[in-house]
C-alpha cells in the first residue's frame, strides 16, 4: 500500500485512546531497552562520541516529528501515521510505540558505515546525503511493508511512502549524518538544543492533552 486510505479512520480512532495505556505492556520491552543502552555504552567506552552524538541527533529529529504528528492528530482529528491500539506493548504517542522509539534511538548508529573522507562523492553525490537518501528509501520501502499490516495506519490518501520518504526518512538521515561531521562543540549546543526542545514541548504539551 503506498498512500493512506480512510477506511482505517476507526482504527486510527480506536489507536489514539490508546495513548500511554498501560494495560497492552509486554514484558519483552525491557530486554529491548537494555540492548539500546548496551550499544551506546560501548560507543561511549570507545569514546566513539560523534557517532553518539549522530544517533542523539536522530532520535531527536524523530521525536520532533512525533510530537509534530501528535499535534497534527489533536487539531485535523488524525495523525498522518498512527501506531494500531494492538500492535505495541505500549503507545509513547499517537504515531509511535515504544518498539519502534527505541529502534529509532540506534538507527543513527548507521553513521558507522559512512566513508571516513565526507567529502567523497557516490554516483556524483555527496555521500552523506547519497546514504542518507538510501537510507530514507530503505526505511520508506519497510513502512510500505507495516502500512499493508494491521499494525501501522495511514488514513490520509495523499499521505504515503513518497511523501515519507521525502519529507520524513530524509531528514531524519542527511541530517543525522551532517550532525556527525561537525566539531563537538557544535554537536553540543545542536543536539542539545533538540533534546532540550523536546522536553519542553513534552512537559507542556502533555499535561494540556494536546498529545
């Protein structure tokens, strides 16, 4: 399936009573959480730090566009990707599991596999964004895959893979990997200022039942 459909409005409604409900947990969700802590631990014990900090950058550019389409669900009436009632052990926000958050918080670590010289091209292009675009593509064609399943939601018939691929996955990608080849310090007040836009707007927004 390659955009939305509104016939899955009721399973999208169904999905945002489901926010932050406690009674779907699983159990399995902690090993998760232990193995994403274990992969920034022995970056961290390598003093691998700008590949950290690539990951941080990220996983907060994801939680951006989270709270973004949380924001979206609140004031149009549904989010442009929804995660079904049944599919995670727990809903963080109306367009993300706990499952898919913490495989978001190390999918930065993909910087690893970027050539040391940020200056080379691929097929003409810059490979940061020659990645990053690959990238974006790779994660699209997998949303195509969750989107067919009863497990992720598109109900906007003009919100889809393309639109995610471009306007989403993209971002998420060029920006971590543009994120890894700054000076630290820079990496420092940029993702810093994220993660501390993030809290604010999760301190604020939730409380007002916004998201």
């Amino acid at each position: 399936m390659l955009f939305g459909d509104w016939s899955f409005a009721p399973a999208a409604e169904a999905a945002m009573k489901a926010v932050r409900d406690p009674s779907n947990f699983q159990w399995y969700l902690l090993p998760i959480f232990a193995l994403v802590l274990c992969v920034y631990w022995q970056e961290i014990s390598k003093k691998n730090f700008r590949a950290v900090f690539c990951a941080v950058g990220l996983y907060s550019i994801h939680w951006l566009y989270e709270i973004a389409n949380a924001v979206i669900a609140h004031f149009s009436g549904y989010a442009l990707w929804t995660v079904s009632a049944e599919s995670s052990a727990f809903i963080l926000l109306v367009g993300v599991g706990a499952e898919l958050s913490l495989m978001f918080s190390v999918a930065g670590f993909s910087c690893k596999l970027l050539p040391e010289d940020k200056n080379l091209k691929v097929l003409g292009m810059n490979n940061r964004w020659f990645f990053g675009i690959a990238m974006a593509l790779f994660c699209s064609v997998v949303e195509i895959f969750l989107a067919w399943t009863p497990a992720f939601i598109w109900v906007y018939p003009w919100w889809g893979a393309i639109p995610v691929w471009i306007t989403t996955y993209i971002p998420f990608f060029v920006g971590a990997y543009l994120i890894y080849d700054l000076p630290q310090k820079k990496q420092i007040k940029l993702v810093g200022g994220m993660v501390c836009l993030n809290i604010i707007l999760l301190l604020v927004l939730v409380p007002l039942g916004i998201i």
